[in-house]
C-alpha cells in the first residue's frame, strides 16, 4: 500500500514539475566592448641647433659665389641680369680677404695673404663646379686670385673653349693676366692661341698679353704685333689691339711705323692711343699733332673717337705742343663738310686746351 501511495506521490510531483511555469533565464549583458589600446607617446628629439653662418672671409666669399645662380639671369642664361646686384655679397666679402680689419700693417699684410691662398686652393675647385654661372663668376671675378698650378692652368684652358662667349674671354683673361719673361711655356701658348683659336675675342686677349710694357724694346715682340696689325685681312678687334700694343713695345724709333696706321679708319683710334696713350713721348706728340693738322680741313677723315683721346693727362702736358693742336682744332671746326660729332669734339678739346695754364 505504501509503495502504491509513494508511486502516486511521486508521479503528481512529475506532473506539478512539468505543469509549472518555467522562468526566462536574463538576458545575456552584451560583451564589453573592447578598450582602445592607448597611444604610446614618442618625443621626438629635438633638432640641433642651426648651425651659425661661418664668419670666415674666404667661407663667406665662397658661399656669395655659389649663390649666384639665383640672380635673375640675362638673356644668356648665365650672367646676371643686374650684376652690380647680384655681386654685391661677392665684392662686400673681398674686402674682407684684400684688407682685412688689422690695423699692424705687418699683420694685415700677412693676414692677407694667407686668406688669398686658401681662397685660391676654393677657387681651383669652383672653376669646376657644376653650376655654369659659379663657373662663369670665378673667371670673371678673380683673374688675379687664381693659382698658377697645372691644374688650374689646364682648366682655363679648357674654359677657354667655352660655348658660353664671356666665360670663354674670361677664362683667356685669367689665363694671360700674369706676364713674366721668364714663363716661356704662357709666351707660346699665347703665340698659338693669337695665331689660331677660333674666336677673335680670345684672339685678342692673347694679343693683349703681348701689347704690354713689360715687353717694352723687345724687337720681337714688336715684330710679332706689327705683323697682325699690317695684315689689313686681319679680324679688326685683333688688328686694333696689334697697333695699340706696338705703342706699349715700341719706343721713339718707331714712331713713325705707328704713325703709318694714323691714315686707316679701322684703327685709327689704335694708332692715337698707341702714340697717345702708350707712349706719350715728345716725339709721338708731335706725330699725332701732325697728323691732325694735316687732315684737320678734309673732312670725313678724322675720327671722333679718336680725337677724344687726343689732349693727354696733365703729367704729359709740357711735351705737347697746346699752340698747334689749338690750331688744328679750330681749323676742325671751321671746315665745312664735318661730321658733326667730329665738330663738337673739336670743340671741347679747345675748351681743355683753353684752360691750360700757360
């Protein structure tokens, strides 16, 4: 009986189990969302300070140089447009290194120098640089503080070839700047490129070499100018530096050989400044002053130009004669038939002459 009972029991508390009302587990919390990783914060070293411009003369005309091609250019790319702009930084440095702030002149002396020297060693290397305008500005600006080593030599040379025109006639200026006697290798080279470079402007710097007084009397030197001056095929720019440089070489005795020149307009000039200028004698005076008053009343032969030369500084004043070179010039004036700029320089050279003490 108590087993029927227990099982009764047992089967309703089944029953009530399965009857009853089952509760809704909670619904589940979302899953945290996940945490931003926080950013590691780096410092960043700091830059180093900027370094201070060097105050070293030779660094400081180094640095202008190289700035060059920033210069609005000219129409050949290379030059500056304005130079007197563009050098300015170039020529304020130079100060610097040519006279430098030392009042021992001894000391001063020696200073210099020694910065000549190290910008000398920079320039050697910017006639290389890569830059067409710091090349074009090293000839340019420093025929006289250039070395003389071979590899500087053999590089204005080459520059010397140059397409760009000033960079090619500066480079031959550089070349040629320093004459000495004793330097018989620059005599010959100047020989060979007077004789056949491929430019008359080059050319003449090469005659430029020769028409010096440092070969004052030497007979072949003379030769070698009067030979391009007499060769009337000649390119004029080298035949008029030919005639001017035979008034540095030659001497009294070759007054007259000079003088012949007087009569050829294309050197005219040459020939004045040669007598006038170059040799400033007595007897090159008295050449010219002839010549003058031989051609004073037949107009169209004179050049004006010329005749601008014709009254020398007051140094050499006491060896012309003032009385005949009035005439002349008056007689200019009095001619009909001449250029008028011939008249008004005939004109101011009587004014000059008027006022020279007697």
């Amino acid at each position: 009986m108590f087993k029927h009972i227990n099982a009764t029991i047992l089967a309703f508390s089944i029953l009530a189990a399965g009857c009853a009302k089952k509760e809704e587990a909670p619904p589940a919390s979302p899953p945290p969302a996940a945490a931003k990783p926080v950013e590691k914060i780096v410092e960043k070293p700091a830059a180093p300070p900027a370094e201070a411009p060097s105050t070293d003369p030779v660094d400081v005309y180094v640095s202008a140089l190289k700035q060059t091609p920033r210069c609005v250019k000219a129409e050949d790319g290379i030059a500056a447009k304005d130079y007197s702009a563009c050098l300015k930084p170039l020529w304020d440095a130079a100060k610097s290194i040519d006279d430098p702030a030392i009042e021992d002149f001894a000391a001063k002396t020696a200073k210099s120098k020694e910065l000549k020297a190290k910008l000398a060693q920079q320039l050697a290397l910017t006639l290389s640089d890569k830059d067409r305008t710091v090349v074009f500005y090293t000839v340019f600006q420093n025929q006289t503080r250039l070395d003389a080593t071979p590899t500087t030599v053999a590089r204005l040379e080459q520059l010397m070839d140059d397409e760009h025109a000033g960079t090619a006639e500066w480079a031959a200026i550089a070349r040629f700047v320093k004459r000495d006697k004793a330097d018989t290798a620059t005599q010959e080279k100047a020989k060979a490129v007077l004789k056949e470079h491929k430019t008359s402007v080059v050319r003449g710097v090469a005659c430029q070499y020769f028409g010096n007084d440092t070969w004052k009397d030497d007979r072949t030197v003379f030769e070698l100018l009067k030979g391009y001056a007499d060769n009337k095929a000649e390119d004029k720019h080298v035949r008029s530096c030919a005639v001017s440089g035979m008034g540095y070489v030659g001497d009294d005795k070759d007054v007259k050989t000079i003088a012949g020149f007087l009569p050829d307009k294309d050197v005219q000039y040459s020939a004045f400044y040669a007598l006038q200028a170059a040799m400033h004698t007595k007897a090159s005076f008295d050449a010219l002053i002839k010549f003058v008053a031989d051609h004073a009343k037949k107009p169209g032969t004179l050049d004006f130009g010329a005749l601008i030369i014709l009254v020398p500084f007051d140094t050499y004043l006491p060896l012309f004669d003032v009385a005949k070179a009035k005439k002349a010039m008056a007689d200019i004036v009095a001619t009909p038939g001449q250029e008028q700029f011939v008249v008004d320089q005939a004109k101011k050279n009587l004014e000059q002459l008027d006022a020279v003490k007697k």
